[in-house]
C-alpha cells in the first residue's frame, strides 16, 4: 500500500512541506487548526517566563521581515527574550550585548 502525501503551505513561515494523509489529520488539529510546517509546528508560540519573569520566545515567533534581525541577537538554541526583540524590530536594528531595556511599567512579562 502506497503512503499518501499532502503537500502544504506554512502559514507562519511561508514555506511548503508535505505531509502524510494519515498524519494531516492529527497535525492540523494539534496545531489549533492551523497548517504549520514541521519546524514552526515545534515552536512555542506564547514563549515561557525564565527564572527572571522575562518571556523568553524562539525567533521564528515573531514576523518573517524580522527574522534575519533577531537571529543576529538570540543564543545557539535560537531564543531571544521578548521585550529585547521587540526593542530591537522598534529601533530596526539588533541590540548589543551592554545595551539595556527597560520596561517602562517595571512589569517584565
């Protein structure tokens, strides 16, 4: 029996990938009904708070003309906290390392 394929396009990323029939099904409603590639379907896309209350996000959860930006700041493992980020796509340019934002309501989520 031949395996039936789907091919799709990410509406995160934009990119097209294909897909078990067997699988789309699972997929697209783990996924909160969206069709999301498998590199974006393994993003957390509210982030996590670190152990400083920082939300911290991969950079791919932020929009696509950002991308190649934000890659420039986040560690290997490809997270960026969040009001960094966000400084960073306001001013758009990446932030050093010694630069330091502050949140103007002291709440840091």
């Amino acid at each position: 029996m031949r395996r039936k394929y789907i091919e799709s396009v990410c509406v995160h990323c934009g990119e097209s990938y294909k897909t078990r029939s067997d699988d789309y099904k699972r997929k697209y409603e783990t996924n909160n009904q969206k069709k999301l590639c498998p590199a974006c379907s393994s993003l957390n896309f509210d982030g996590y708070i670190d152990t400083k209350g920082y939300v911290v996000k991969h950079w791919r959860t932020f929009p696509k003309e950002y991308w190649e930006l934000l890659k420039k700041m986040c560690k290997s493992n490809g997270q960026i906290k969040d009001h960094r980020a966000i400084m960073a796509m306001y001013l758009n340019r990446p932030l050093s390392e010694n630069e330091i934002v502050h949140h103007k309501n002291g709440v840091k989520t």
